[in-house]
C-alpha cells in the first residue's frame, strides 16, 4: 500500500470469533451411528443438524430426500386459482407467454415452463429483458415486451410481485396474469388471477425457501395431479433446470429444496437437456461427481453472463436446444461472454478498492460505490468479493443516464432489503433478499443516498457484527477422520446454504514438518495429533504459518484430493488460531 493511503480493516486482519456448538447428547449420537450406519463423528453432525429431539422421521428425511417428501402444492396460497387458470388454457390450447428475469433463477425457471407446456402441445412466447436497456423484472419497458407477444395468459417467473401497475397495465389489456415468485412482498399485491409466492404474509405454504424455480416446479407438480398425467411424468424432465436454478439462487438447501437438489443433481448428471449436457462439455465440469458447488462456480457464472454481459436470452435458447448443433454454439457463446466478464470484473474491482479504501479511512460501516465507467453485469460479483475482503456492507452502482443500476452483498446480521427500504424515497426501485438486493438511482440521488444508507449502517452494525464468524459445525479428533468419514459426510449433502459442508474443529495440533509455502500465498503442512497425522493445505493463508510453531486449533473441511489416479485425504484449513489449552 502507498503511503497516501490509509490503513484498511481487511478481514483477513480481524480476529474471526469462533463458534462452537455444545457436544450433542450422546446416548443420540450412539443410536444414529447404530441405526443409519454412520461414524460416530458423522452421527454428532447429524444429531446437530436435526436438533432438539432428534426424531427418527426427521433424521431420515433428512439422510434419504424422496419425493414423497414433497408438500402438497396446494397448501401455496393462490395454487388452485393458478392451476385451474393454466389448465384451462392447455385444454384450449391458448398461446401462454412467460416473462422471466435475466438471473440463472429467472432463465431457468422460464424454460422449465416452456419446455414444460411445449410437451402438452401448449403454443408459447417467451421473453427475457435486456439488463441494461429493460431494467429489472416486470419494468415499464417489461410490459412493452409482452405486449408484442400474442399471448393471452401471462406468466412472470422470478418477478412481478411488486409490479402492481405493471400487472394492472397487462390485465387492462384483457390479458390474464399469474404471479410466480419468490422474493419479500409489499403490502399490496398484484390485481393477477393468482400470485404464487411462498414469501406472500397470507401463505400457509410449510417452506419459505424455494426459488423461483421452486415455484414453477410446484405449479407443474400440481398441473399434473389437475390435467390427471402420472406422477413424474412432466416433474423428472424439468429436475435438472429446477437443481441448476436453486443451486444458484443460493437459497437455503434444506426442508424441499433438498429433495429438489439430490433429485435434479442426479438427473443433471444421468440425463441433463442437450442444452445443460453442451455446457457442461464445455465447462469442463466433471458430469459424474455434480455438486451444489459445480453448479455455483462451474455452470452458473456461464449463465449470468449471458444476461450481465449481453441478453439472457442467449442463456434460455441454450436450454430449449433439442439438438448438439443448435446447443454447442450457444454454449460457446456463453464461455466467451464470461471470459470477458472476467475481465470487466477485474478492472472493476481495482478501481473500487481504491475507492473502498478511501471510504474506510474515515471510519464507514458501509460501502456505497459509483462510478459510470462500470458495467452493471459485473457489479454484484464485486460487491461480494468486496464484502469478503473488508466485511462491510457493500453497494456498487454501474452509473449511467438517466438512471443506475446498483448490486448490493450484506454481513451476517445486517438486512439489506430492509435497509434499502428505509432509503426507499430516494431510490428509482429496489428489490431482492436479506442478503443480496438491487436497486436503481439517478446521479443526483447517489450522495443522498450514501449518506442515508450509512446512517443506518451505524445505527445498526455492532462492533461484533464487523467480526467474520468462523462457524463449527463438530469437534473431532484427527484421527477420527479419513477416507471413510467423508463417504459418510456426503450422506448429509447436498450441501449449500443453511446444509453447508460441515465445518471440523481438532484442538491441540502441532506442525509434524516446517510449513510449506505454495506459489507465495498458499499453506501446506503436515499436523499431528495423538498418533495421527494428516495433510492440510491452506489457501491464501500462508501469512498463518508462523502460528504452526506452537500447537494450534484449525478449523478445516475434509476433503479427497485426486491425483493421476490416486486418491487421499486432505483437510482444507478455514481459519488457524494458537491452541485454548
């Protein structure tokens, strides 16, 4: 750093508080080890995750997802309305239009139901807005687009339930609307023939969580039990796009969405669409062992950037592709698009740190970043990646005439929707989740809006709120770790948000060589405890080498690491700090 500069708070300089849950009953662990087969580190997790009770319905929903576990789509306030509307219309063979958002989410949830209805011999049009030239969701310029669409049912997916005047615009025009979303209402709903929203304060729906995606897959899992076609039949197809759309969303991987995730993860990797097969192929993804992860950083980042850096719509053709010519090209186009995403998000991030830096030097628990040379495609990537280096609140706006559009990333603890609702009159919109929104400013409104935004921030960020987590999820032995244990961790995936691949503690380690230092930035070493050595392999985490000269507590997750042919266990250090004797 340059003398001018002034001292950062990165999170890499802050202490991280360590979280560590009681041990579990025992006589519970024993039992789940017994019963389900488990290691009796494994069992403790399980016991755990469960919680109070540990109920043995419970702990097998949990280890074997079905579809029997599925709640009824009825129970989704306005669902019968919905399906009663959609059925009528395969029966009259009514051109249907479906007007989705340019997320993964949005894209994947709009081929489902195309494809969907396609099969039913349902005429569709589709349309997805431009992020740039359209705006967010159900926009003014949204309604334009679906005007020129002769459809006379309307469905949006991933929005609108906001969009009263826009609905009402639609519905003015003798058009019937339903609402399929997933994101916080207003207090008002739209006038539509039915909004499906497990997130509506009037819905008795038993899970929140689902993505938009989610909803469209109970509406067509209720389209089958209405139109009398058996079970599955127009459910398995649509797996595949429904574990992609969740995977990226980040929503919470538990309750259905888990049976939804370990079913489309199995019908990604047997029997994907041609489209999702050709992006695959060219990500590179190894097809026989698809994760959450896989999804997260290998598949999705291709999708969004056909949206952030171009139209998504490039992304929806890709998935309605019925042959390996028409697919592989589209799936080309969206690799070069995130080839020059990368690029943008590169710049893009130099210059906000430069211009974080400055900000935190006069003590802001929040970060307000914009500049009109940014591209809006790219400035929620680096708001996030901004979150994790200084762990503040963190808004990036792509400024542009009239108007900017700005991606916001939150702290565990720090509601952004909430706040951006508390700055709402000088904002052009906004909308999105606790933690990760987006909005639209004009330029005289920005330093307003800073202003307002890190007011609240102060008001509510604690100090032990700027303090990163490091979350335990079992205390266990190193011995008690190995090839076999992670066979058994994998009984407890799919992993992601609120189910995340379980975080191990073993206190009392000591270095059995002097730390290795890989490419100038990565920590490799080899620990003991008791008898039992393992490996462990630390990235950009080579400033906690001279920790290792004393025993040390890690925080790590198990993994296998293969290599030409050969595979063994290594343990991936999260966080190192000198032993609590």
């Amino acid at each position: 750093m340059s003398a001018h500069q002034p001292s950062i708070r990165r999170t890499e300089y802050r202490e991280p508080v360590w979280e560590i849950p009681p041990p579990p009953d025992g006589d519970a662990v024993r039992r789940i080890s017994e019963r389900w087969k488990l290691s009796r580190v494994v069992a403790k997790l399980v016991a755990q995750r469960i919680g109070a009770g540990n109920d043995d319905v419970a702990i097998d929903r949990f280890l074997n997802p079905r579809f029997e576990h599925l709640h009824d789509p009825y129970l989704m306030k306005g669902m019968y309305e919905a399906v009663t509307r959609l059925a009528e219309a395969v029966y009259k063979r009514e051109v249907v239009t479906i007007f989705g958002d340019y997320d993964v989410d949005g894209t994947s949830s709009t081929a489902l139901l195309v494809s969907t209805l396609g099969a039913l011999g349902v005429p569709t049009e589709w349309r997805i807005p431009h992020r740039e030239s359209d705006g967010y969701g159900l926009s003014d310029r949204g309604v334009e687009l679906v005007r020129e669409t002769s459809g006379t049912l309307v469905i949006t997916v991933d929005c609108g339930v906001t969009a009263l005047e826009q609905i009402a615009a639609l519905t003015s025009d003798g058009r019937d609307v339903i609402v399929l979303d997933h994101h916080e209402t207003a207090d008002s709903l739209p006038d539509a023939v039915a909004v499906l929203d497990p997130k509506r304060r009037d819905c008795p729906y038993p899970f929140e969580g689902l993505a938009a995606v989610g909803v469209a897959f109970k509406l067509v899992q209720a389209l089958e039990d209405v139109l009398g076609i058996a079970p599955g039949t127009l459910m398995l197809p649509a797996l595949d796009l429904v574990a992609l759309g969740t995977a990226a969303d980040i929503v919470p991987i538990v309750d259905e969405n888990r049976v939804l995730m370990r079913a489309g993860l199995r019908r990604l990797s047997r029997k994907p669409c041609v489209g999702l097969a050709a992006l695959i192929n060219v990500a590179s993804v190894n097809r026989r062992n698809l994760t959450t992860s896989s999804i997260v950083f290998g598949l999705a980042p291709r999708i969004n950037a056909a949206g952030r850096m171009g139209s998504a719509s490039t992304a929806v053709r890709l998935f309605l592709a019925t042959d390996d010519a028409e697919a592989f090209p589209l799936a080309q186009q969206l690799a070069d698009a995130n080839r020059v995403r990368q690029t943008e998000d590169k710049a893009t991030l130099e210059a906000a740190i430069a211009e974080a830096e400055e900000q935190i030097g006069r003590g802001v628990r929040a970060l307000v970043l914009a500049d009109a040379s940014w591209h809006p495609g790219v400035v929620g990537i680096v708001a996030a990646r901004l979150v994790e280096r200084y762990y503040l609140p963190t808004i990036m706006i792509a400024m542009s005439d009239p108007i900017g559009r700005g991606s916001g990333r939150s702290i565990d603890g720090f509601d952004l929707h909430a706040a951006l609702g508390e700055c709402a009159d000088v904002l052009e919109g906004y909308g999105g989740h606790v933690k990760a929104a987006g909005l639209s400013i004009t330029a005289e409104n920005v330093a307003v809006f800073r202003e307002r935004f890190q007011a609240v921030a102060k008001r509510q960020i604690t100090d032990d709120l700027l303090r990163p987590k490091q979350e335990i999820d079992v205390v266990a032995e190193l011995g008690e770790v190995s090839l076999d244990t992670i066979a058994d961790i994998e009984r407890l995936g799919p992993f992601g948000p609120e189910n995340r691949r379980p975080v191990f503690l073993s206190r009392n380690v000591r270095a059995a060589a002097p730390p290795e230092i890989l490419k100038g930035a990565h920590l490799k070493v080899e620990v003991y405890q008791h008898g039992a050595v393992r490996e462990i392999i630390g990235f950009n985490m080579a400033d906690a080498a001279p920790l290792f000269e004393n025993p040390v507590d890690i925080a790590y997750v198990p993994e296998t690491n293969t290599f030409l042919g050969n595979t063994r266990l290594q343990l991936r250090v999260k966080a190192v700090r000198t032993a609590e004797m």
